[in-house]
C-alpha cells in the first residue's frame, strides 16, 4: 500500500484578503510540502482583480467613488471579484506531480470531485465545475484562479457563503464571460452555500479533511 501524501491543513483566522495572498505567494514560491488554506474572510469588502484583469473595464468606477473600498491585484489570473463577510477562501498549494499535470484545465478536474465530495458532507449535493466556476445548478458559488510556478501550483477558490448584493454593484457585466451565465445580473447569477449548508464558517475545513483523508496524511 503506498504512503499517504502530506498536506498541511490550516484554517486561518480573519485575515484581509490582501495578507492571505501574500501568505499563499510565499507558500507557492518558497516553502515545502503541500498545504491547504482554509479561512473566513472579515466583513469589509474589497475588489480582487486577476492579473492580467483590467480596472478600467471591469469595475463600475461611480459606484467606487460613491463608496470606496481597497482594489487588489493577485498574483494568479482569473476573474475580478467581491470578497467580505460571508466570503471563504480556500487555497490548495501542490506540489507539482503530487495529483495531476500542473495545467488549469487539469487541475480543475482534479479540484471538481475533491470539492464536491467535501461540500457533499456538508449537505451541499450537486455542486460541479462547470467553464472555470463552481456552480450548484446554474448558479455560481465560487470563482477560481490559478498560478503555476516552477515547483508547485496554487489554485484558490472565493466560495460564496454570503453575500451583500450591493457590494456587487462595483463590477460590471464583463465582455469576456461564461456561455451559461449569459447578461444575468449578479442576482440571477450567484447563489449562496449558506442558504444550503451550515450558517457558519468551521464546516468547510472539517468536510474537507474529511474527503481528504483517506488519500493525504493531514
């Protein structure tokens, strides 16, 4: 029977999203072994734009103006997004050739089963991959994005538990987008895990050591 990978599991504390980010570059540039990130974000929204994203076209400069909030750039690519109260992110760090080939569309599919199954537990059924977001139905409840480097990957997803649909506001309908969503609005686009699941934030570490544990010493 082989051995067991290791995977360093960590639920965090209420950090910004801007310090969770520097933690996950540092993890993905200069630290060892294979680590989970599990964490709440604190309730004051801030903009996360991908990499290559463009402020000018993607977010809604009056709504910023009438009530500013931080605008982040990430080091991985991907969508802009919202994140505050109700936000958690979860953050896988792999080291490359640990689950599958380090390419985006690769580890989406690996990333598919191993959510839907954590989630599962949790009383979420149906929850799938469908173009680069994780949907229950037609809705989506979390946006991903990725960064390959040298030794590992990172792939990080904001899972909606709640939301404030005024927080939205600050994003437009972007030009490049999924086919399923079509012109929905964020109204009739997104949806809420915690409608579905545990109103708290402990679940989603708990349900993913457990879909993890019978394939990584954690």
């Amino acid at each position: 029977m082989a051995a067991r990978r290791a995977l360093t599991l960590v639920e965090l504390p209420a950090w910004p999203i801007k310090r969770l980010l520097r933690l996950e570059e540092a993890l993905v540039r200069h630290e060892a072994g294979n680590w989970c990130l599990v964490t709440a974000l604190p309730p004051t929204p801030a903009v996360v734009v991908g990499l290559g994203g463009k402020p000018d076209q993607l977010l809604d400069a009056a709504a910023l103006r009438a009530a500013p909030v931080d605008v982040v750039r990430r080091f991985t690519g991907g969508g802009t997004v919202v994140v505050g109260g109700g936000t958690v992110v979860a953050s896988l760090v792999i080291e490359k050739g640990a689950v599958c080939e380090p390419f985006p569309r690769d580890i989406m599919a690996w990333t598919e089963p191993v959510y839907a199954a954590a989630f599962g537990r949790l009383g979420v059924d149906g929850l799938a991959l469908r173009d680069h977001d994780y949907v229950v139905g037609d809705r989506k409840v979390g946006g991903n994005a990725q960064c390959i480097a040298k030794d590992k990957w990172i792939h990080h997803t904001s899972f909606l538990w709640d939301y404030d649909p005024k927080h939205m506001t600050y994003l437009t309908l972007p030009a490049k987008r999924p086919e399923y969503r079509a012109d929905r609005g964020h109204d009739a686009f997104l949806s809420r895990l915690g409608e579905a699941t545990y109103p708290g934030y402990a679940a989603p570490a708990a349900g993913a050591a457990a879909a993890w544990s019978g394939d990584w010493a954690i």
